[in-house]
C-alpha cells in the first residue's frame, strides 16, 4: 500500500525482494541451503529449552525448516506457527510440513501483523529478524505474540568478516563481475552484526533479562558435494548467477573462476568455513 507522498509501505522492499530473487535463489536451491544451515537449527533448539505442548511463533520462517523442528520438540499437543512475507518459501514449507496437525504457516508482515491473541510461550526464529525497515518497531509488535513470561530465542549473524563463506562466489569474480555492493545500515544479512545495535534494539522494545553470546558453527559450503555440483550452487543463490545472466561469455569465465576457487579448498567432497552468530535470548 503506497500513501499519497509516494512513501512505502513499512518492509516493503524486502517483501518485494523474498517474493522476487530472493525466494526464486532459496527455493531453487532449498536442500542445499538447508543442508548447510542445519547446524544453526540445533544450536538453536539447544538453547530454546522447549517442551512438549508449548506453543511457538518462528519469525522469519522462510522454507519452514526451523518451524518443522520445533514441531517434532513440542510434539502433537504443541504449535508452531511460523511467519514470513514470502509467498513461495511459505507454499514450499507448506509442501514440507504436509497434514503436520502441529504445524501452520501464516503470510505476514511481523512488524505489522496484529499477534495479540497468540500469547505464545516461546518466539524463534534462525536469521528471519534483520530485515526490518524500523527493528524497534518490529520487535515491539512480535512482544506482543508472548503469553506470560515467554521468551525470545533467534540467532543472527554476526559481521560478513567472522563469515567467510557469505561472499566466497563474489570474491571469485569480483575481476571481471560487477556485484551490487551491500547496503549498509539498512536490512539485510548482517543488519544486526553489531551487539550494541542487538541490546538497543531488544531491550528498546521492551524485552527484559537479555543475553548476547557468540557462537561459532562450521559450514559445509552449499551442503558439499563434487565441485560441479557446488559450481552450480554458487551460481544460483546470491548475486554472482543474476549479475551474469544473459551473458554466456561472462557465465563461462564466472564458471571457470568459481571451479578453481572451489577446487583449491575442496577436500572430502566439501570446502568448510566458518560461520559465526549470536544467539539472543530474551523474555517478553
């Protein structure tokens, strides 16, 4: 919805993006990602302390792969519901969830969307929180999901330096392929790499008892396998795919650069990095 100033809608960017190029990248390449992101969910779930019956709100929810989780801790007497603005991740995590009875997959805007009547007693989510246009604002309305004494649990990445693998395809192209540069200080990936940006955020929206910790997680870039296989990742989620398309000259010579850069880290039918994030814990 757009005003008469021309101003937009609040995060409405990112829903244009996570049902444009963002959702075809994930979906299309959703077993690997998925794959390499599974760490994260155990650590996660880890630290949530869930219990069979509780109730549940995944911020961010994406393919529904944190949510599915969460399903088969709180078991048949619980309930996830999880939240994203992404029409396609959403129908792919429906597909995954099949007849789950535990399990319910919303289309909204978790800086908007009025979730008074949920009063759940957990809210996760795994990298779903730094895409807000006002992350007070957001925060402040997804408080509002939690029953008494709920508490909050999501991780986010900490900076793109402690993360290595986030622009491995970029650097190997970045000769000859012009990549769109990162738009600091707005949404996106690493929005909340900064704790003190985590603490005024969280403790702005009226959450108490906050708890920031670092943690490092080994990656499996693109899930591993043979190098063809994690060429054809590389250049189908993220930037380095689109900035070539269309071009089968530059697609041939971003092909060879990524097949060599893969080639010199590759051992075990993998390359690893790390990966590093803070895991955020709060109570409503």
């Amino acid at each position: 919805m757009t005003s008469d100033s021309g101003s937009s809608a609040p995060n409405d960017a990112q829903i244009r993006y996570w049902n444009g190029p963002g959702a075809d990248d994930w979906t299309l390449a959703q077993d690997r990602i998925e794959l390499m992101l599974a760490p994260f969910d155990s650590l996660l779930l880890d630290y949530v302390g869930l219990e069979e019956g509780q109730s549940v709100l995944d911020v961010g929810c994406g393919c529904g792969s944190t949510s599915l989780a969460v399903a088969d801790v709180i078991g048949p007497d619980g309930s996830v519901i999880g939240v994203d603005v992404s029409t396609p991740m959403l129908d792919r995590a429906r597909i995954r969830a099949g007849r789950g009875s535990n399990i319910n997959f919303i289309e909204a805007d978790a800086q908007t969307t009025d979730f008074k009547s949920l009063g759940v007693d957990h809210i996760v989510s795994r990298f779903g929180v730094m895409f807000f246009d006002n992350p007070v604002a957001a925060f402040s309305n997804i408080a509002t999901a939690g029953g008494p004494g709920a508490r909050l649990s999501f991780l986010c990445w900490r900076s793109p330096k402690l993360n290595p693998w986030f622009g491995f395809a970029g650097r190997a192209v970045r000769d000859f392929v012009e990549l769109p540069r990162p738009d600091r200080g707005g949404p996106g990936p690493f929005a909340m790499a900064d704790h003190e940006v985590i603490a005024g955020t969280v403790l702005g929206a009226g959450f108490a008892d906050l708890e920031i910790s670092e943690h490092e997680v080994e990656i499996s870039f693109g899930g591993g396998g043979e190098i063809d296989e994690l060429v054809d990742f590389a250049m189908g989620f993220g930037p380095v795919g689109r900035a070539v398309a269309g071009d089968d000259d530059q697609s041939a010579r971003a092909r060879d650069a990524l097949t060599s850069a893969i080639g010199e880290l590759w051992s075990d039918r993998a390359i690893r990095f790390d990966g590093s994030c803070w895991l955020v814990q709060a109570r409503v």
